[in-house]
C-alpha cells in the first residue's frame, strides 16, 4: 500500500503547480492508498515573505492576511476531498509547520492550528535558520546570507569559532540547535526533511559523521542528540524523496543519519514531498532501494478510524499507527520511476 505522508498544491502553495484535486487524482492513479495532505501553515510575518511573495513591495500585510484566508481555504478543501473520494483513497488532513521565530511565536500558533478538529497531523520543519529567519532551502543567496548570520552569531560569542570551524558548519549547528527547540516544543510525530541544511551547501554528499572543518566533532553530536529526542517520544523521521529530484544522491535524512536512527529503534514514514503531480511518487523506487540497503523492512503511516452515525455519516474515530511492508508498499505503486 503505497503512500505519501508530505505532499503540496499550487492552488495551496505559491510554489507548486496543480490542484489539489488533482494531485489527489494522481496518487489514486499511481496505486496510493493513503494521501497525506500536509500544506503550508500561513506565517505570521511580513519579514517571513518569501520573494515572490512580496511582489513590488506594497500592501505586505494584505499579502500575509492572504496566506491565511489560504490556509483557510486548504482545509475545507481537504475535507471535501477526503470525503469525495473516501472509496478510493485514505486521505489525512496535515500541515507543514514553519519554525521560525520560536517557541512563544510558531511554537504557540503551531499547538493552535494542530488542535483544529479536522487536522489529522502535521510535520515538524525548518526552512529558515538565525535570528533573522533566513531560508536555508530557498536559494544560494540566501543560503549565503544564513552562513553569514551564523559567522558573526559565532565571532561574537567565541574568539575562535568562526576560525577553525568551516563557515558551513556554523550553519549546520545553528540549524540542528533551532530543530532541537522545534522537536522539544511540539512533538511532531513526522519531522520533515531531518537533514534539509545540507541541500545548497558545496557538498551535500558529507557524511557528518566523519566530516572535517568541524563537522564531525560539532554537528554530528547536536544530530545525534535529536535523533535521540525524536526516538524518545516515538517520533518519525520521513524518507523524503524530494532529496532525489534536487539532485541529492541520498533522500532525506543521509545514510549516516538513516543508520543512527535506525540503532536507535527509530521507525520511517515514507513521503514524496510533492509539489504538483508530476512530483506524486517521483524517485519512490530509488527511495525504496534506499531503505532497502539500509536493513528497513517496513514504514509507517497513520489511519483514521471512522464509524457510521446514525444517519448514516461518517464520524472520525481514532487515528492509529499503521506498518507497511516495503514489499507490499512496492507492489501497489504503479510507477517505474
């Protein structure tokens, strides 16, 4: 029973394509049992706009309002959905939360829309990193600017710091500091792209196990310490196969990530990450090859029990954990690639 568990609309997300009817459609077709609908949360800030989004500049507030008049939107459109095709497809309603501003800001508005009574679930993430909320996904100038927060951020609390440590790493421990306050916080039971700082850097194929300028002996321990967090409460971390089609070699989180967590007991979703539906499923056969080569044998997904009224509705029940073997996982996906 194939599956995704993180998936986006560009009648939802400014940087997708599709509808979400559509993306829908497209799972169904692919052979998906399960669709997770996980799009963005709306930020709260004008200084969160991503460039697209500010546009000339003018009337930022009235632009951030229409992130949440989409917000909006998306939920009863996902409740549509879920209902329209409920023969055809499990969907579950999710979110993407966005950490950026810390636990008295998203941390709060986060717990807030999670207690929505339609929300099923929603994924733990970082896209933006220091005190500025920079994006470190978004492009390289940004990525560049978040480098330079955590150089001076380091120069300013350490004489040595931003000498002996390579410039990235900085970067890389502000990131795994600020998704540890994520993960206390709120708990998230999928933690989205556990490795995503690593996509614009010059190498993204370092293995911050035994990685130099600091990696090793900086990084590796702050990774370590939340995916012990994560394993503590029964988090997941997320196969995130978007890593595959931005040209990674390895899914999110890498294979020195995959193997300590997997010590650890820790259990994998499985998501595609979608942005439209031609994303639905992209690299899932690489991904499950990859999860193969690691020794996992099954992922999990969640499954909302639901019970007849007694006119006949349905009422939401329980929602409760579900394995699926990789074998059956593959036999019902109706991709090649």
């Amino acid at each position: 029973m194939a599956f995704t568990m993180h998936s986006h609309s560009g009648q939802f997300c400014g940087h997708a394509v599709d509808t979400l009817e559509q993306v829908v459609q497209r799972a169904i077709a692919l052979g998906f049992q399960t669709l997770g609908l996980s799009e963005h949360m709306p930020r709260a800030h004008t200084a969160d706009l991503y460039p697209e989004e500010r546009g000339d500049g003018t009337d930022l507030e009235g632009k951030l309002a229409d992130l949440t008049a989409r917000y909006e939107a998306y939920l009863v459109e996902a409740v549509r959905l879920r209902e329209a095709y409920a023969d055809q497809i499990h969907i579950l309603v999710g979110f993407e939360g966005e950490w950026i501003h810390g636990a008295d800001d998203d941390g709060k508005r986060i717990k807030a829309l999670a207690a929505h009574p339609e929300i099923d679930y929603f994924i733990g993430s970082v896209h933006h990193v220091g005190s500025r909320g920079t994006p470190i996904d978004y492009d390289k100038a940004t990525f560049q600017e978040a480098i330079d927060v955590a150089v001076t951020k380091a120069a300013a609390t350490s004489t040595d710091a931003a000498v002996n440590i390579d410039p990235e790493v900085l970067l890389y421990a502000d990131y795994y500091d600020q998704q540890l306050e994520m993960l206390q916080t709120l708990r998230p039971r999928i933690v989205g792209h556990f490795d995503l700082v690593r996509l614009l850097s010059a190498d993204p194929s370092l293995d911050p196990a035994t990685g130099a300028g600091g990696l090793s002996t900086l990084v590796w321990p702050k990774i370590q310490r939340n995916l012990e967090f994560v394993a503590s409460y029964g988090g997941w971390l997320e196969c995130n196969t978007a890593a595959l089609r931005k040209g990674l070699a390895e899914p999110y989180p890498g294979r020195s990530i995959a193997e300590a967590w997997l010590k650890l007991g820790g259990k994998f979703t499985m998501s595609d990450d979608s942005h439209g539906t031609s994303h639905v499923a992209t690299n899932y056969r690489r991904g499950l090859a990859y999860l193969k080569s690691l020794g996992v044998e099954d992922v999990w997904t969640l499954e909302r029990r639901y019970t007849k009224t007694a006119d006949g509705a349905r009422s939401k029940g329980e929602l409760v954990e579900k394995s699926v073997t990789l074998a059956e996982f593959e036999a019902s996906l109706k991709v090649e690639a």
